[in-house]
C-alpha cells in the first residue's frame, strides 16, 4: 500500500516536472526578445491612457472612487493582447519543425498543452499586477471612505478568468496553423465573438421571450459582468472552467491527429 501510494506520488511529480519544463521554455521564449515586453507595456499604456487621459474614459471624471471603467475596457484590451502572446505557442512549433523535437521527448500532449497554457497564464499575471497601481492612485485620491477592496478583488478575479478563456482560446488557434499572424486573426475574432457575439445576438427582437436570456447565457460577457460587479456564483465559475476545460481539450485532440 504504502509502495503504490508512493509510486503515484513519484508519477504525479514526474508529470508536473515535464509540464513545468515545457512552461520554463515558453515563458523564457516569450521574454528572449523585445515581443514580450512591448505587448505588457502597450496594454499597461493604453489602459493607464483610458483611465486617466483620454477624456471620454477618465475616471477622474467619474466624480466617485470606482475602477468600473477599467473593468470594462480592460477585456477589449485583453482581446488583443493575449492572441499576441499566444500566437506563436504551437504555429512557431509546426513552422520551425521543433513540434517533432518536442514530440520525441517524453511527454505527453497534455503535459505539453497545459505546459504552454500555464506559461501563457503567468505572462497575463506579470501583465495585471502592475494594474494595482490603478486602485492604490484611485484610493488615494478618494476624498471619503475609498473603494471597496472585496469588491474589487471579485472583480480582479473575473478579469483573471476571463483572461484564463481568452488564453485557451488562442492556445486552440495557434494549434490549427503553422502562421503566428493567422493564428493571431483567428484567436482576436474567436474571441470577440465568444466574448460579445452571444449578447448582441441576444438582443435581437426576433427572438421569443426568455430565449434571449439563455442564449446571453451562452457569452463569456454575461458571466464576467456579473463577477465584474463583485458578486461571485458557481454557477459563473463553472461556466468558466467548463470554457478553458473544453478549448484545452480541443488543442490536445488537434495536436493528436497531427
């Protein structure tokens, strides 16, 4: 008994050292060249623009302490930046001929699907956590109380999620083609449909009552909204989950008929 268990042990590390190598590599290969750091500094830009400049999007303007507005435009942003930093994932592999390298190492396809993926969440992580910054200059210019910091982490949380799908989305996309720019096309437009196409189809006055309710629910929009708001369901995290679960599971099933 005590021999089985510490087998399964030694296999489970084994599986998540090999997962770990593949994420070291990608994540080192996104930062081996200017790439990388100009996609972080050109949505730290634009964000920072939105929020504070331009005058349409200021929160200054807002007349109250609230990071609603980043909230909402940070996912138009994100629809471009992470299709950016995962367009090369697989398409680089396919074009390069490494795919076959990796293939010979001893790895499984899930092991490297969730290798990549998880490299691709870590550059979204370095990519959100300076955004902080937003909250700690809009709580220190608030003239009362400030902002609700269980609130805003519910919300920092949807926005992670909601990058989360984006990643395996685009992850999926650069499954299918050997081209970074084909792939990054695909990955933005999936997304924006997923993203936005079920609530506009929703709102469509062809449909019959309470039909439009399920097919919102459908969107990635309709979950993050409501965990944008600080309110966090099951119902939402499932959702979540489900959508990365099944993309991932697409990659790994593309990357076998290959």
């Amino acid at each position: 008994m005590i021999l089985t268990v510490i087998d399964a042990a030694n296999n489970y590390i084994f599986i998540f050292a090999s997962m770990w190598a593949v994420c070291k590599k990608e994540f080192r290969q996104f930062f081996s060249s200017l790439t990388g750091y100009i996609a972080i500094f050109v949505f730290l830009l634009l964000t920072g623009l939105l929020l504070f400049v331009f005058p349409d999007t200021s929160i200054l303007d807002f007349g109250y302490a609230s990071l609603e507005k980043f909230f909402d435009l940070a996912p138009w942003v994100l629809l471009l930046l992470i299709p950016a930093i995962s367009m090369r994932s697989f398409s680089e592999e396919f074009r390069g001929g490494t795919f076959e390298i990796l293939q010979s190492r001893p790895l499984t396809y899930w092991q490297i699907v969730n290798g990549k993926y998880l490299a691709a969440l870590f550059v979204i992580l370095i990519a959100l956590l300076p955004t902080w910054i937003y909250f700690f200059s809009v709580q220190h210019l608030a003239a009362q109380s400030g902002m609700d910091l269980g609130a805003t982490m519910a919300s920092y949380i949807g926005l992670f999620f909601l990058t989360a799908v984006f990643a395996s989305i685009s992850l999926c996309c650069s499954s299918f083609t050997g081209n970074a720019i084909v792939a990054f096309i695909t990955a933005g437009f999936a997304c924006f449909i997923i993203y936005t196409g079920f609530h506009a189809i929703s709102r469509i006055s062809t449909f019959p009552s309470g039909a439009d309710y399920y097919i919102d629910l459908i969107g990635i929009d309709f979950h993050y909204r409501n965990m944008s708001r600080g309110v966090i369901t099951i119902r939402d995290l499932v959702y979540f989950i489900s959508v990365i679960a099944f993309f991932l599971t697409l990659t790994r099933n593309n990357l076998f008929k290959r």
